[in-house]
C-alpha cells in the first residue's frame, strides 16, 4: 500500500450523505469504513486504525430514539490509551456555542457544521487534519 | 319657742324631706315603701312633739302627747319592717316577729288615747306639761322600742358581718343611723318616769336622716338621686303652669277687664294650643337641663337598654352588637366614654371599640382579669377606693388600691366582665357619667343583666365569626390554586397555539422552496430543462430553507436566554454599503427592476456602538422586507440623527404597505401581514420579531410607518452614536462562528 492510501471511519446514519461522501473520500484515495452503530464502530476503530475518524452527533439508538451518541463514541475514544490518538472530526448539524465547546474539551480534532459545508470543504479540512496529526 | 321645740321641727322637716324623696323614687320596692312608712311616723311624731311643746294649756299639750305617741309608738315596727325589707330576710321567724310587732303596735294604738297609756301631763323641771307613762306605755317601751329595735338591729349586726361591698357600707350606716336616732329618742322616757334628766339628745334624733342621707349618696342607699331629678322637674312644670295661669288672669284683666269676657274667651281658642306647644317645650328643656346640669341619669335609660339587652339576642353580626352596645350605654347613660375590650390570642384584652376619649388600646391587668373573673360582677372604681380603705389586710389593702390605680389609668369608671363558660371574653368599658353623678345600684343592676347577656351575644357573633372567616380562607385558597391553575393553562395553550403556528410556518416554510427543489429537479432529470437553468432556481431554493432554519434557531435562542449582545465601535455605512449591494442580487429585485439606493448624507455619519453582526441583521431583514414587499418602485436608505446621541436608520419604500389593523401584529412573533402572503409567500412572520429584540438589545427602539394600502412603508431604527463606550472596532465584526473549526490542541 502507499503511503497516499489513508483509511477514514465514516459514523453516519443518513444513507443519502453516506453514499455521497463513499464515492468522493474513494475518489480521494481512501478507504471508506462506514457504520451507525457506537460499539462496531469502536470496534473498527481499535481493528482499523484508521487515520481520521468522521463523526456524526446525532445517531438515532437501534429502536430509532433520538440520542447524542457521538458523544460516547467520543469519550471512549479519548480513554482507550490504543486508539485515544486517532484524530476524531466531529461532523454535525449542531451549531451551538456549547456543543463546539464540549466537543473541543472532549478533545475532537475538528468541528465542521455540516450544513454550511460542501464535500470539497469537508474532505480538505479532513486532509488537513490528517497531515497535521502525521507532523 | 324652746330649743326642744325647734328641734322638734328640724326632725320633722328632715324625715318628711327624706321620706318624700324616697317615696317618689320607687313605689314597688318593699324596702322603699317601708322606709316611707318610718319616715312617716317619725314625722308624725316631731310635728305633735313641736305642736306640744308650744301649747299653752293643759288639754292641748295632753292631745299633742297622745298625738306624738301615735307616732313614736310605730316607729319600731316599721323601722323592723324597713330592716327585714332592706336586708332580704324572709324567714319564717322574722314573718312571725314581724306580725306580732303589728299586732302590739296596732293594740297600742287602740289603748293612746287611754290612761293606761298616758295617765296625763305634769310640770317636771322647764316643762310644764310632761306626760306620765301608763302601764301600757312601760310595756311598748319594753316590747316595741327595745324589743322590735333590737331585733331590727341584731339582723343588721348579722349581715354586716356577712355581706361584702357596697351592701356593707350601707349597713354600716344604717346601724350608725339606728343608734344615734334611737338613743336620742330614748332621751324623753326618763322624764316620764320621774327621773329628772332632760331630753337633750331630742336634737340629734335628726342626725339619723343626715347620716341615711349621706349614705343614699354615697353607697347608693335607695336611690335618691333620680328622685331629686324628678322633683325638679315637676316643680318646673309646676311652675310654669301656674305662672303661666297667673300671667294669663293679670293680661286678661289689663286688656279686657276680667277673665269671663267675649275676647277673652275667643283668645283662649289661640292661647290652648300655645299652651300645649309651650308646655311640651318647658318639659323637654327641664329633662334637658336636668340631666346635663343636675342629673345624669336619662328619664327612662333603664327601659331602653333593658330593650336593648332584648334586642342583642337577635344579631350575629359582631360588629353591630358591640356598635349597639356602646352606642347605646353611652348615650343613654350619658356617659364620657364607652368601649369593648376583646381577648386576643395573646389572652390580653385588645380594644375592638370605643366611644369617647381613649388612649387605651390594650388591657393585660392581671389584677383586673382576676377580679372580673372571680366576681363576675360589674366592678366600680369608687368602691374600689372604699374597699381599700376598709380592708383588714396589706395584701388586699394593696390590690384594691393597684386595681383603682389602674382603673384611674385607662380613665374606666366601671368595669362588666364578659364571662362564657367561666372565661372572660371581654371587658366592657365605661367612663364616668358626664353630669359627675355616680353610677346607682339600679344603674350597676341593669349593667350586670346587661354585660351576661352581651357575653353570650358576643361569643356567638365570635364562633360565628370564626366560621365564616375559616370559609374565606378556604375559599381564597380554593381561588388562589384556580387561579394558578387557570394560569397554567392559558400558558400551556399559548404553548401550545405557539408550537402549531410554528408547525405551520415551518411546514409552509421549508415545504415551499422543498417543492421548488423537487420540481425542477425531476425536470432535469426527465430532460425537460437544461440542468444549468435550473440550478439557480435549485440554490434559492437552498438558501431560502437554511435562511429559515437560521430565522428559527434565532428565535429559539432568543426565548430560551436573553440574546447577548457584545457592541462594538461599528462603520454602519460600510454594512449597509454592502448589504444594499447583495439585495440588488435578488432574484425579485432583478425581476421588479426596483431602485435601491442610499441617499448621501448632509452630515458625516458616526460611528455606532452596537453588536454590529446582529445590527447586520436587521438592516438585512429590513431590506429583505422592502424587496420582497415592493412591486415596483424604489427603496431608498436615509440617515438622520437623533440628538447628536442616536443614528437614526431608515428604509422607505414604495411598496404594499401595512394595513391599520395590523400595526399592533407587526413585531409579533409569527405573524405576517394581511397583505403579505400573496407578495412573499414564504415570509416566517419572524424577522422584524427578532429585529426588535436585537434593536432594543443595542439600546435603540424601531418603528415603521405607512400612509395605508400600496402607499409604502418606512421602517426606521436608532443606534447609539459611538462616544468611547468602549474598545474601537478592528473593521467589520464577524460574529458568525466558522463553519470549520480544527482544535490544533487535539490533534
């Protein structure tokens, strides 16, 4: 594999943006591991070490309740001493100050509002990430 | 004419005097009626006593000792009869004593005009006609004068030592009275007898009446204050009618000759009535005058309150029975002051009213309460006085005085407890009679029915009271949790009518340009339209929902915390320069062809002090607004200052204008003009809501005005001019956070 090959988790529920963002992150030399669910994703995570995780906030639980659960991802992230330097990018709907905050002190390595952004933006601001994590 | 003659006369006089007075005062009571009866025979037997020692002959002195006799020898039945009267006694003994004594005394009468009574009259010593006592006269002296006397005065003896109060200090007297008058009279038996002692103590046979008569003032001994009342007044009516009647003869006969003439007679027709009028006057005056100057006590007083105390039975109203009670005592008892004093919680006696002069407002003597409880009897002051002095031990010698003092204190002339069940419930509070007379024993009598009956009274009104007030706090606290309640609802429908007016501008709002989107869309897909025509439409269509998304968290960070704002120095012109730029870009503009434009200023317009990205806003609303609701036409942009301290920022256009029965819905969250839709179809009704807001926030107020219906409309807001309120501004603020933010930290 060469060294241009970079692996990303995408943690995302929304079929829509998931096959959008499959075909531009290939495009980009990338391999592209998606899911919804918190604990496979971790799993992955700790299997796959991948060089950026994407992460959703808002991931409906099994039985469809709305629930917060990047956060947990997050957080278990941060605590597992294997996988706690893998660079998680927090990729949301959320625009509140407060989330922003709790996300950073969380110890993401980025915030992108999801609505504002096009694809061109998020995949710069993932590479980017990337390079810096590596320097 | 002797001195025992004048002293004679003077025992006349007084015991006359004195019966009258008595006689007047009150028929019915037993103890009155008799006392006349003594008054009556110590009279009879003074005046034929004076008759005797002025007659010149034989005969006539032998008449006028047997006369005096008749007199002297009733005197002991019916001063027994006054005594046993007075003092209540009743008993069987006393009845038969009592009988007997008349019999005696009736037989005496039948034998006083008999030598066995009186042999007849010789000279002894200054007198020339002295009677010689008969055998019966030795046997009444024995019987009636020591016998019945002594008996009257080993039952006073015997109450005296019982009784306590007021009826003490009358018996007192009275044995004080019996004594001298008796022991005086006894002077003139020695002389019938041959026993050469003159009746020197004749003279002070008068003194009994003195010492009954200062005590009937001062201990209320047989009331004679209402008597002299009533000879006043009957002496003044007297008076008058027979003035009047003199006057009338001495007119007649100097204007008309006699009284039996024609005119005279025709003048009677007018003078009967004037008479009448005249006569009816004289008497109200009298009773007036009467009872202001001379005597307090109201002619008929005691029958009103007795109709009072009748009349207290049928109220419940706490309020109306104590009105009626201190109403009623002060003014027909004429007195200074009256009041009611209630327990309270902290069982002293709290004023609940008073009428008079007062600077009590709370009594907690325990002396008084003591007292009033333990006798349950109206407590006087004077007697108060009076049993200090007369009691036989410091303690009580003290507590009697305490008691007065306090009395004197709260200006209280008599005390009525209000006693239920054993507990005093209140006081009622009396001043002194107005005219200075005391209070008499019927007076205190009629106030002690009075204070049992109000007692009761009260304590039904007080239960009655305390139910009805237990029902108000029940009811108020039954309204206070409606009222909770009702408000709860009401802000749990406004919720609610808020969420489905939300629910439809949302649907409204993101479903239109949603549809927009689609449509096209499915165009391009179908190859109806060219892809590149139709991506303009898509991206409005874009913008439109994400500018309602923003519209809407806006307003929701507005209601859930106050919006904060962070001012700063602020080149207004250069915003609006640019904003005004971006609006000319609108799809609608371009389509309506509108004018927008900034009309140059007259003065360098100044810096502002405002959080310029949410002042950005609202011109961008303002103007979004003007475009959207202008056909065609012009919007123009003008600056104005307020007082050098406020710019003034204002947007005139040409457009639909807003109809007067909107004015007040304007700034109102949600709502849109009457006009609106059909123009702007996709307007959330929230814009110009959050514009006030963020104007007030910045310390500016907006307003609009609009001459009606398609005559356009201008919306003007004001900022305050920046005057070093604070750091400068490095250029124009970007307040909105970066839609990408990388923690270099994190990574």
């Amino acid at each position: 594999m060469t060294a241009d090959v970079k692996k990303i988790i995408f943690i995302e529920d929304e079929k829509a943006l998931i096959d959008m963002y499959r075909g531009i992150f290939e495009k980009e030399n990338f391999v592209f591991i998606t899911t919804s669910d918190i604990n496979k994703a971790l799993a992955l995570t700790e299997s796959e070490k991948p060089d950026a995780v994407l992460l959703d906030i808002i991931i409906p639980m099994p039985e469809n309740t709305v629930a917060e659960q990047g956060y947990d991802y997050l957080v278990a992230v941060k605590n597992n001493n294997k996988i706690k330097d893998i660079p998680v990018i927090v990729f949301t709907n959320l625009d509140t100050p407060q989330d922003r905050k709790k996300c950073k002190e969380m110890g993401a390595a980025a915030y992108i509002f999801k609505r504002d952004c096009t694809p061109k933006e998020v995949t710069d601001t993932v590479l980017e990430v990337i390079r810096r994590s590596r320097g | 004419m002797n001195f025992y003659a004048v002293s004679a006369l003077i025992n006349a006089i007084t015991s006359l005097s004195l019966g009258l007075f008595v006689f007047l005062k009150n028929k019915r009571k037993s103890a009155n009626n008799t006392f006349v009866l003594l008054s009556l025979a110590v009279f009879i037997w003074s005046i034929f006593y004076f008759l005797w020692q002025i007659s010149g002959d034989r005969d006539s002195a032998l008449l006028y000792t047997r006369l005096l006799s008749i007199g002297s020898l009733f005197v002991p039945i019916f001063y027994l009869h006054w005594v046993l009267s007075f003092l209540e006694i009743k008993d069987r003994k006393s009845n038969i004593i009592l009988f007997l004594g008349y019999i005696v005394s009736f037989i005496f009468l039948s034998f006083s005009f008999s030598p066995f009574f009186i042999k007849g009259v010789e000279k002894i010593l200054i007198f020339d006609f002295w009677p010689k006592a008969g055998i019966l006269y030795s046997i009444y002296l024995l019987v009636s004068y020591t016998g019945l006397v002594g008996y009257g005065l080993i039952n006073l003896l015997k109450s005296y030592r019982i009784s306590e109060g007021l009826k003490r200090y009358q018996i007192r007297y009275i044995i004080f009275g019996t004594v001298i008058g008796f022991l005086g009279g006894a002077t003139n038996f020695f002389l019938w007898y041959d026993i050469k002692i003159l009746p020197i103590g004749n003279v002070i046979v008068s003194l009994y009446v003195f010492i009954l008569f200062y005590a009937m003032i001062k201990y209320r001994l047989m009331d004679i204050r209402v008597v002299a009342r009533k000879v006043f007044i009957y002496f003044g009516i007297a008076a008058f009618t027979y003035g009047f009647f003199y006057f009338l003869i001495w007119l007649y006969g100097y204007a008309f000759g006699g009284v039996f003439s024609t005119a005279s007679y025709l003048l009677g027709i007018i003078i009967a009535p004037l008479f009448v009028i005249l006569f009816y006057r004289i008497d109200e005056e009298l009773k007036n005058f009467a009872n202001k100057y001379l005597f307090v006590s109201l002619y008929n007083y005691q029958e009103t309150i007795n109709k009072m105390i009748d009349e207290l039975a049928g109220y419940i109203d706490l309020d109306k029975i104590i009105n009626l009670i201190v109403d009623t005592i002060k003014k027909t008892m004429q007195l200074d002051k009256a009041g009611v004093f209630l327990t309270n919680a902290e069982g002293n006696y709290q004023i609940f009213k008073i009428n008079g002069s007062n600077d009590v407002s709370l009594v907690r003597n325990n002396l008084l309460i003591k007292y009033l409880l333990k006798t349950k009897k109206p407590l006087v002051r004077e007697e108060l006085a009076l049993f200090s002095e007369n009691s036989i031990t410091e303690t009580e010698k003290t507590n009697y005085w305490k008691l007065y003092q306090y009395m004197v204190e709260i200006k209280a002339s008599l005390c009525l407890p209000l006693i239920v069940n054993k507990k005093l419930i209140g006081i009622i509070v009396l001043g002194s009679k107005i005219s200075g007379d005391p209070y008499t024993k019927e007076d205190i009598d009629l106030l002690n029915v009075l204070s049992k009956q109000a007692g009761i009274t009260i304590e039904n009104a007080l239960q009655y009271k305390q139910i009805q007030e237990f029902g108000k706090t029940l009811q108020e606290k039954v309204d206070e949790q409606t009222k909770d309640i009702t408000e709860k609802s009401m802000y749990l429908q406004e919720l609610l009518t808020m969420k489905s007016d939300f629910l439809r501008v949302v649907s409204h709002q993101l479903n239109t340009p949603l549809s927009i989107i689609r449509g096209y869309f499915s165009m391009v897909k179908d190859g109806d339209y060219k892809l590149d025509k139709a991506l303009p439409i898509i991206e409005d269509g874009l913008m439109r929902i994400i500018n309602t998304v923003s519209d809407f968290y806006d307003a929701y960070k507005l209601e859930g915390e106050k919006m904060k704002m962070e001012p700063r120095k602020t080149d207004i012109t250069a915003v609006i320069d640019r904003l005004v730029e971006e609006k000319k870009k609108l799809q609608y503009a371009k389509d309506r062809k509108l004018k927008i434009l900034i009309k140059s200023p007259e003065f360098k317009v100044p810096s502002v002090w405002c959080d310029s990205g949410k002042i950005t806003h609202v011109i961008s609303n303002i103007l979004d607004n003007a475009v959207f609701y202008t056909y065609k036409g012009s919007i123009k942009v003008f600056y104005e200052l307020v007082n050098n301290d406020y710019l003034k920022i204002n947007v005139k256009d040409t457009g639909s204008g807003v109809l007067e029965k909107d004015y007040p819905r304007v700034f109102q969250k949600f709502s849109r003009g009457t006009n609106a839709s059909s123009m702007h179809p996709d307007g959330s009704g929230i814009g110009l809501y959050i514009s006030k807001k963020i104007v007030e926030g910045n310390g500016g107020e907006i307003v609009f005005e609009s001459k009606g219906e398609n005559k356009g409309t201008t919306f003007s807001f004001t900022i305050p001019v920046y005057k070093d309120q604070g750091k400068d501004d490095k250029g124009e603020a970007d307040v909105k956070e970066n839609k990408i933010e990388i923690f270099l930290k994190n990574i």
